[in-house]
C-alpha cells in the first residue's frame, strides 16, 4: 500500500508538470503566431506523457498483485469434494489417471460443476482453477471488466429486444380501448467459437512435488485465453469467434431511424484526427440512460493525443484517477486503454463511448477442459485445454463509434 501511495503522488506531480509545460507550449505557438512551439517544451512535454504513462502502468501492475485470487474456505460437504476433485485434477496432471480415479473425477465434475464426461477423454478443471484462470483474464482482458459476462451450459442463449414498444394510451373510465399496435423485435444472437491453448511440460517438472502443477496451468491457459478474448470483444469478426464491439455496421444514422444490429457513428469532419468538439458531440449523442456507465475506449496512442486537449475555458480534457485503482477520466467518464482498438488514421474508427455492460455480453459456455498428451512429444506432456465462448452486440443503442473522417 505504502508503493501504491508513492506512485499516485507520482503521478499527481507529473500530471501539474504536464500540464505547466503544455500551457507553456500553447502560449508559445500563440505569440510566434505559428502550429510549433519551441523543440525544448515539446520535448518535457512528451517526457512528463512518457512519464504518466509509465506511472499508470505501475499503478496498474502493483493494483493486480493486491487482487491476486484467494484461497478455498469452508469445510462443508461440497467444499472438501471441491478440494477432493481438485486433489484428484493435480494428480491426473502429473501421472495420468487410473480408472477408478478418472471415474471419481468424472462424477465429481458432473456434481460439482454440471458439466459431463468429454467424448475425447479430456477433464473438467477444478472450479477454484477455473476462477483463478477467469481473474487471471480479467487482468489481460480489460474488456471483461467492463462487458456483462455470464456463463451457459450450452449455445442456446439469445434475447429479443422491443424495437418499437407496445402502443398504450389513455382513456376514460367507460371509453373504448382500441387494438393498439404491436411490438417489434430484433433477435440477438451471440456468435461462438472454441479457445485453445497446448502448453507443454517436461516429466521432471510435473514429477516435483514443489511444482504447482494448477498454478502453471492457469497462467498459461490465463495468458493466451485473455489476450484473445479481449481482441474478440473489441474487433471479433463472428467466423469461429465472438462479434466484436466494432463488427457491426456503423452509419451516421440517430437511434429513432436505424435498424437493430447498425451502431451510430460520428464522423470527426478531420481525415485522421480529432477535435476538442467532437469528443463533446460524442458524448450529447449518446441517450441519457446510457451515460451513469459510460466508459471511453481506445488505443494509448490516442489516449496521448487527447491528453493535450482543452476546452473553451481552457480546462484539460482528460484527468488523471485520483484514486488507487481508478482510470483515468475523460470529460466526467473514465477512459480504459485498449491496443485492439484502431490507431488514429483516415477513417479509423478510433474512440467509442458507452455503457459497455449493457452493450455486450459475453458468454462463457462452462467448463474448460483438459486432454493431457504425454504421446505427441515425448518427453514432454501438453495439456491440451479448450472452452467454447460466445458474445456479440447485445444494445446498438449503447455506444456510440467516433470515426476520424
């Protein structure tokens, strides 16, 4: 905690020397009545953004040592057949499995996790695993922070959303009540796709008994997982994937006239670039039930360029979290960095604004499972490790796209 201190003092420093230097830049430009300042300011000025970068960064990585998953607790009946399938799991990691322990394990995962015996042989990881993986993710995957994520024991999921409302009207107590006009629907539908990760480990490893067998596993599992999740939510195609945030078709059409399924854009009006005024645009166009959970999302670089940015009173658009744990705010609403989402260019659809739990869901069909393959390359052993995951646009309405055109 004392670290986690130090840095946001850090960061509260760097952020006045920022924005001293950067006034100082604009002054410059101003008198010289040119589009640069002097080389020295434009150089501290990228020094002190190198610099809170790096600070929030830090920030970030001593935040996710704080959140390191816990232990199990409690010692009812399902607690200790948790800690027994788990037992049996690290056992079946290092040697193998016997029949009679597979078929414990089999009926363990069927109890315990709802899950049934995979047709290929391979198992259903323990749940404290499996939460350990899912946290683990969250720390690679910004955008499983943010979206709804829910689980499903099979591809069934889908909702239907009224498009136009059921008529209603008022009458008088002995006036007729005529038919009035029927709902709408637009269908959602999730697109789904399998995940796999195939690391491998040596026998003299899993044959150390201070080798925690489920600990590998879940960051290797962890790490290849997030990264591919988190790019799937932001840019997923829906061809054996999730559909991504910006897969849907973007048109500068307002909520009243566009059909579900189309996500309202805004064109900046500058090829490439972006203005003070369209940030602001952005955030009008979207409906006011939306904005309590609006959240802005897009790449560092550009994060960087609208750090420089002020209003017409000659206020700093983008301010630092001034708490622990906090991201930085943009205009009254936080800003999460994202690397999936495009680098500024001409027509890039580089920023989005929104209430992104309303906007996505995200489906994890439970049960991830493990084939251990001690043939393929001997002397290793993989750890063949799969999960099917589904998502998609669920609310067009929720977020709206800033394209740099």
């Amino acid at each position: 905690m004392e670290e986690l201190k130090k840095l946001m003092e850090e960061q509260a420093k760097e952020w006045a020397s920022f924005k001293a230097e950067n006034d100082r830049r604009l002054k410059e430009i101003e008198a010289k009545g040119s589009v640069k300042a002097d080389p020295l300011t434009e150089t501290k000025i990228e020094k002190h953004s190198a610099a809170l970068t790096t600070l929030e960064d830090q920030i970030k990585g001593v935040m996710a040592k704080l959140n390191r998953p816990g232990n199990e607790g409690g010692e009812d009946e399902a607690a200790r057949e948790h800690k027994e399938h788990r037992k049996l799991f690290s056992g079946f990691m290092r040697k193998g499995g016997t029949d009679a322990t597979i078929s414990r394990m089999n009926e363990l995962q069927t109890k315990l996790l709802q899950v049934g015996v995979d047709s290929d042989g391979g198992m259903a990881i323990p749940e404290s695993v499996d939460a350990s993986i899912g946290k683990m993710e969250i720390q690679l995957a910004p955008m499983l922070g943010l979206v709804s994520v829910m689980s499903a024991g099979a591809e069934t999921y889908e909702k239907l959303f009224d498009l136009r409302g059921t008529a209603s009207g008022w009458v008088g107590e002995a006036t007729a009540r005529p038919e009035t006009v029927g709902p709408k629907f637009g269908a959602f539908q999730p697109r789904y796709g399998e995940l796999y990760a195939n690391p491998f480990a040596t026998q003299k490893m899993l044959d150390d008994a201070f080798f925690d067998v489920e600990a590998w596993l879940a960051s290797s599992v962890a790490e290849k997982f997030g990264l591919d999740i988190d790019a799937a939510i932001v840019t997923g195609a829906g061809v054996n994937t999730p559909r991504g945030l910006l897969s849907p078709t973007l048109a500068a059409t307002a909520d009243a006239a566009r059909a579900y399924g189309v996500v309202e854009k805004m064109n900046s009006g500058v090829s490439g670039s972006l203005t003070t005024d369209n940030l602001m645009d952005l955030c009008d166009k979207l409906q006011l039930g939306y904005r309590p959970g609006a959240t802005w999302l897009m790449a560092r670089a550009t994060k960087t360029f609208i750090r420089k940015l002020k209003d017409s009173t000659n206020q700093y658009l983008w301010q630092p979290g001034l708490q622990a744990g906090m991201p930085s705010v943009l205009l009254g609403y936080p800003l999460v960095e994202d690397e999936n989402m495009p680098a500024m260019g001409a027509a890039a659809s580089s920023v989005l604004l929104g209430d992104l739990k309303r906007a996505y869901k995200f489906i994890n069909i439970r049960g991830i499972r493990v084939l251990r393959d001690p043939y393929t390359d001997k002397p290793k052993v993989g750890f063949y490790t799969t999960q099917r995951v589904g998502g998609g646009v669920e609310d067009t309405s929720a977020y709206k796209v800033l394209s740099l055109q």
